[in-house]
C-alpha cells in the first residue's frame, strides 16, 4: 500500500472512530493548560487531572502560582512524578511570564521553548490547543503509531515529526495529534500489543509486525 493510501486511510479510520476530540488535560486558561502539559511530562493525563483541579483552584495565573512556596507546590504536583524539577521550573516560568510577557503566556514557539521545562511538544500542544496554530505534537502514542503504520523511522520524535507533517494536510494536524493519542491508548499500546486487534496496524502496518 503506497503511503497517500495509508494515509487516506487513516484519516477515515481515525474519524469515523473519534469524529470529536477534546483535549485531554483540565484546563481553564492558557495558562492553566501550559501547566498542565508540563506536569504531564513522564506521566499519565489521568494522574495530572487528579492534581489540576486543587492546584488550579488556589493558583490559576502566574502571580497565584508564585505565591505558593517551592514546597507547597512540590507536594501537589509530586504524584505527577519529577516533581523537584517541575515545581522548580513551574515557579521560574510563572515569574518569567510576569516579568517578561506582562502575565500572558507567549504565542509563539520561540518565546514558549525559552521558558524553563517547555519542551518543542508541550510548545506544540500549547500552540495548537491555545491559539489554533497547526502543530503536529508527537508524543509516545504518536511516535509508536507513525512506526508501527510504516509512516516513519522510529529513530527519534523529530523525525516523527517532520514525517508527519509532510504526509498529512495541515489543517488535520491538531485534531490527528489527539486521534493518535486515542486510538494509541485503545487499539496500540506500548505493552501486550497485538496486531490483529489494531483496526489500522492490521491494514497498514510494518510485516515484521506480524511475524
């Protein structure tokens, strides 16, 4: 099957199985999202969103956040794993955004990845979710299912990347992103994955997938 077809395909599978998606992480604000995109590093979305919602009811802007101690906000957000690098950075960028962008989170991916703990993929999720500008964020989910689909390499989350916006149209990226994640945690996990139980892996994927 040539690459247009699988991508053809995938399309339609992906919407006919998600023809909605919302955003998985609780949010309220630009900020509170950029938040919790970070907290998600290394963690799952369902231990983040049992966290957001006491953190964001005391400290939903950057001046709230920073009136909490380094020690507070580490306690809340320590189930979320990494916590002393996370609640350091969270403080950091919550005074960097006061200072330096007048308490708005930055739009675009220049001033994003400058913040401290904000990778290209929490820059990616913010600019698509909090400003409808077309981002491919690859994540786990994202980067198995472009390799499993024989859409890419596997080498590295930059490749992923690259791959998958030359091969989808542009104005799909953001809502593929979340289809992917979907689709990834139901039909393609990391773990006891089996093939013919994958509607897409099935028609598409790589043959050694099945040896």
């Amino acid at each position: 099957m040539l690459k247009k077809d699988k991508v053809k395909f995938i399309i339609e599978k992906l919407d006919e199985l998600y023809p909605t998606v919302e955003p998985p992480l609780t949010h309220s604000s630009n900020f509170t999202l950029l938040i919790a995109v970070l907290l998600s590093a290394n963690s799952t979305d369902k231990s983040v969103n049992k966290v957001t919602p006491y953190l964001f009811k005391i400290a939903n802007t950057p001046k709230k956040m920073l009136e909490l101690s380094y020690e507070d906000l580490y306690q809340i957000i320590k189930p979320c794993g990494l916590g002393p690098a996370k609640a350091s950075n969270i403080l950091k960028l919550s005074k960097m955004i006061i200072e330096i962008h007048n308490g708005k989170v930055p739009k675009n991916f220049e001033e994003l990845e400058q913040l401290p703990g904000v990778g290209h993929k929490t820059a990616s999720v913010v600019m698509s979710q909090a400003f409808g500008y077309p981002a491919f964020a690859v994540d786990t989910h994202v980067h198995r299912c472009m390799y499993r689909w024989g859409l890419s390499s596997g080498r590295s989350v930059v490749q992923t990347e690259k791959d998958a916006k030359r091969l989808f149209p542009k104005d799909r990226w953001s809502k593929l992103h979340l289809q992917i994640i979907f689709y990834g945690r139901e039909y393609c996990p990391a773990k006891n994955f089996n093939p013919n139980d994958c509607p897409i892996t099935t028609i598409v994927g790589r043959r050694s997938l099945f040896k």
